[in-house]
C-alpha cells in the first residue's frame, strides 16, 4: 500500500505529501526519538503523537514512509513546510495510536 493510498481512507488525512508512491511496508509505533531513529525500519509508518520539527530529521534518517501524527495533533506551518523540503510524508488522524497501528496492520 502506498502512502497515497493510505490517505485516501476514511480516516486519515494528508499533512504533507511530498512522495505519494513510497510504499509502506510495516509500522513503528514510538514518542521517543532516539528509539526511532535505532529500531523503526525504512518503510514503515511511524505513528506518533509528537510534532517539534525533530521529528522531520528523524523521520528522515531513518527513512520512514510516512509520519502519522495521532489524536488530531497538528504540525505547524514551519514544520509541515520542512516536511515538505525534506521530502517526508505526514498524514493525520484523530484515531489513537493503538487503533492507528491496528487499521494499517490489517490494510498491508
């Protein structure tokens, strides 16, 4: 499933969508950066609550598909714009994170 797929689905909405096309293989759910950056895999969803401009440069490094930002968190537009730049998809939901991870496991 690609990310652009992913946010054509109820319930999910575009942030940032420099890359529509990259695929996602599987998801990492984490709020702490360094823990993503040494054990989320490249393709995966991250799903996170957490929105600081960090999280571009370390979904970045550790080439993410995507950012999800759960329970109707909201980047600014400083942050959404170096998404942008830096080529990282994000997508929103108001869904919680465990239910995130549940909808995306049963859609790959």
């Amino acid at each position: 499933m690609t990310v652009k797929e992913l946010s054509e689905i109820k319930g999910f909405s575009v942030v940032a969508l420099p890359d529509p096309d990259r695929e996602i293989g599987g998801a990492y759910c984490c709020d702490l950066l360094s823990w993503v950056m040494g054990r989320a895999k490249a393709d995966d969803a991250w799903i996170t609550i957490m929105t600081n401009s960090n999280i571009i440069a370390v979904a970045s490094l550790a080439d993410t598909a995507s950012v999800i930002l759960c329970e109707g968190v909201e980047l600014d537009s400083e942050v959404k714009a170096l998404a942008e730049a830096k080529g990282v998809n994000v997508l929103g939901t108001e869904m919680p994170i465990y239910e995130t991870a549940a909808a995306i496991s049963n859609l790959i």
